[in-house]
C-alpha cells in the first residue's frame, strides 16, 4: 500500500506506530529473500549494491551470533525422506 493512501486511511498515531515498527523489527526470511533478487537485478543492471542496502527492517547489531543462509539450506526445509511406495 503506498504511503500516501496509508497516511489517509489511518490516524497520524497508528501511522507512525507502523513505522516505528518496521524500523525496528528484525527482518524475516522473506525479506532477505527479496533483498537478494533486488541486489540480483540491481547488479544485472550494471548497480554496485549489498544484500544489506535493500533490508529495510532493523539489522542485527552483533552478527557473529547470526547463522548465514545458504541456498542448501532452503532445500533442507522442503526435503523430505524418500520413502517407496509398496508394490502390489
């Protein structure tokens, strides 16, 4: 929803209590995700940019602690044992 219409249908309050939300939540999953497509066009286009420049929520200070992704780890979510099914 653009800003403009979100800054009419809600209070001035509820507004910026979204904001202050957003700026402070830690980013999810799928907001890393798309970062990475936007940092995956960008730089297609000839752009010089950082997974981080496109994170809009608020970044983990202390990174060390913080498990980086790889796109194994996305199969691992969504794999399953192979099981055969019984033969008649």
């Amino acid at each position: 929803m653009p800003v403009f219409i979100m800054k009419q249908v809600l209070t001035t309050r509820e507004f910026y209590g979204w904001i202050e939300y957003v700026r402070t939540k830690p980013p999810s999953i799928q907001e890393h995700q798309m970062a990475v497509l936007t940092m995956v066009a960008a730089n297609a286009l000839g752009g010089k940019s950082k997974v981080t420049d496109f994170i809009i929520s608020n970044m983990p200070k202390n990174t060390q602690n913080v498990k980086k992704a790889s796109a194994f780890d996305s199969f691992a979510a969504v794999a399953s044992d192979f099981k055969p099914s019984p033969t008649s």
